[in-house]
C-alpha cells in the first residue's frame, strides 16, 4: 500500500477495497481456464473449513445468498409448523431479513446492545413458543460474550440458533469449549467477500454447517438439486454456486489474512485514538463507527472537509417491507439511528488516512462544542 502524507489529503472516501494481490489468483484462473464452479472454489471452501474449524462450508455467491441457504435449508430439515418465526435484530442492514423473508419464514424483532447485536435481555423478554429460530447477526463483525448467553438460552428452549457473521471474518469468541470463530456458535452461519469486507472478491459469501445433514442439502440446493450430477434433481435447486475466478481471488487474500487483519487493527487504532468508537473484543470491527447527538451536523461538517460519512442503518421494522411485524420496545436500536456516524473504513485505507480522518474528526466535534457556546 502506498502511504500518502495527511496534508497532502484532500478526500477519504467512504470504502476502498485492497485488492492487488487478489487479481494474481484471478489472473491465473482465467489463463488455466477455471470459469466456473470448480477445484479452486472447492479449496476456498476447504481453507475457510480449517481457519473456521467449521465441519463443513459451502462457497455460494454472496453473503445475503448464503443466508438465503440457511433459511431455505431450515425450511426443509426443521420442518417448523406453520406458527413459527424467526427472532432478528432489529438494527442493520435489511439483507438478514430480506433472504429469511424470501425462504418464508414470518419474522420479528427484538432490540439490540451497546455492541450492535441483539440484546440478550430484549431476547428473553420477546421470545415466544413460536419463536423457533433465532438469528444472531454479528454486527461488524463483533462476536459478544453475550453471544454464548443466548446460545444457551436457544438450547434450553429447543430453538435453532443461526449466525449472519458476514462481517466476521477473523473474530473469535472465547470461553467454556475454547474459542469459536464467528459463525459457528449455532447450527448454520453466514460470511460475507463483498466489497466493504475483509476479503472480497466483488460478491461471494460462504456457508458454515455443524452437521452433515444441512451440508448435504445446501450442497443439492444451490447445484440443482443433484450436486453429485447423476441427472436426478432431488428437489427443484438453484445455481448459486461461486466460480473459480472470484474463488482464487479469494485465497490470494485468505493466505494474506493475518497482514490484512494487522492492517485494519491499525487503522481503527490511529481513527479511533481520543475519539468514542464502536469496539469489540473478538476482534477488530469492519466498521468504524463514532455516535453523536449532533450526527448529521458531524456529517456535513466532515463531508465539507474530504471525508466522506454516512448514516448507514435505520430499523428494519420501520421498512415498508416489515411495518406488519410485531413492534416491540427498539429503545437502543432507536438511539443508534439517530446517534451512529459511519466513518471510512475500507481495507484499503491506509495508516495515513486515518490519523488524517481522526484529526479531521476532532477538529469537527470541537467546531460544533464552539458553535453550542
């Protein structure tokens, strides 16, 4: 990466992927001629099964699609009565609502913590007997001791517990059993390689399995329904499959993970120095996150000096698409709306960027505590 000095900085933006060494394995795809869905996809998968020490993965063509698997694999193997709903998060992005609404699940949802997650608390005062999934997102990556608090409550009740890890990549969870990696604390999770990501490949995501009977099926639904090509379709399958080029470019990053994940710990690092911002425990978040009462005047004020800042996420029970779910008390949900300042975070900012971005960012803040003088 090529450092720019901070003065000579005249725009951050918002999110650049790093992706030079990526195009190599892509590069070499395309001249042995891997187009499609082949060995290479097959070694992702089997190198994201030993990082994860997952038993089983599946590479599918984005992190929503991959959600999208789960939902419709539950569907097949839970066999839920026509009663049950799924429990999400009620902050983020609409995509974990949008592929488990796509496979037919009602949903609802419950309000999240000071991590971004779902609330432990808010889960034991909205869940119901009809509740039968409930689907952890580990907002930016962040993997909360509070996690394992809701696997067992999960278990106790005979709910099936899923992960949207999509920004997850490289976080841990330690405790009782040793430490979990994002997206296998429950019976399936999702990984996201789209651009914001810590690897990408443009689109891509990944299923994690804990056992072989979802595996199996995940395999057949998103090949046709006949994997094994013996010209049977078991059940009317999909082509969700990634191919081999955005594969390799996949690995390129996963050999360099542990450099990526050091950059990015670097990065928060110098952003986040002397300024409140999202942290987590399990690793680095993917996203930098600052909150403010004065939000959308921080906005405009960084906007107006080269640095590009959004007010990413609302509620998704507020969304057209889910005003009929049942409404419950979103009081932190409602808080991080108004209050979360999304900053630039891509892995291809550099270390420069950030002390520039920092500086920036206090600069502003200090503007606006004048002006309220």
């Amino acid at each position: 990466m090529v450092e720019v000095e901070p003065e000579a900085l005249t725009r951050v933006r918002f999110c650049g992927p790093a992706i030079p060494a990526a195009t190599n394995g892509l590069v070499r795809a395309l001249v042995e001629g891997s187009i499609g869905p082949g060995a290479i996809t097959k070694q992702a998968a089997e190198w994201l099964r030993s990082y994860t020490k997952s038993p089983y993965v599946l590479m599918t063509t984005s992190g929503t699609v991959a959600l999208y698997v789960i939902a419709k694999t539950l569907r097949a193997k839970h066999m839920p009565g026509p009663e049950a709903k799924a429990l999400l998060p009620a902050y983020g992005i609409a995509a974990t609502a949008n592929a488990f609404a796509h496979a037919q699940w009602p949903l609802e949802f419950v309000d999240i913590d000071d991590t971004g997650c779902m609330s432990y608390k808010a889960l034991e005062a909205a869940w119901r007997p009809e509740h039968q999934v409930v689907v952890f997102v580990n907002f930016s990556g962040n993997t909360p001791s509070s996690l394992r608090l809701i696997r067992n409550f999960c278990r106790a009740r005979s709910v099936t517990l899923i992960e949207d890890a999509a920004c997850g990549l490289g976080h841990w969870s330690a405790g009782a059993g040793g430490r979990k990696h994002a997206g296998t604390l429950g019976r399936m999770g999702a990984l996201s390689f789209s651009v914001p990501k810590i690897v990408t490949s443009g689109q891509g995501g990944a299923v994690l399995f804990a056992n072989s009977q979802d595996y199996e099926y995940a395999r057949d639904l998103i090949d046709h329904g006949d994997a094994d090509r013996v010209g049977n379709s078991k059940f009317p399958g999909l082509n969700l499959r990634l191919p081999d080029p955005l594969s390799a470019m996949l690995l390129e990053q996963f050999h360099n993970l542990d450099a990526i994940l050091a950059h990015k710990a670097e990065t928060y690092k110098a952003m986040s120095a002397g300024v409140v911002m999202l942290a987590s425990k399990s690793g680095t978040p993917l996203h930098n996150i600052t909150f403010s009462l004065k939000r959308n005047a921080l906005a405009r004020e960084l906007n107006n000096k080269g640095i590009e800042a959004r007010t990413q996420y609302g509620l998704v029970p507020e969304h057209t698409a889910y005003k009929r779910s049942k409404h419950n008390d979103y009081t932190t949900a409602r808080r991080w709306h108004n209050t979360a300042l999304y900053l630039p975070f891509g892995i291809g900012m550099t270390l420069a960027e950030a002390q520039h971005v920092n500086a920036v960012l206090k600069a502003s803040i200090d503007t606006l505590a004048r002006n309220d003088q």
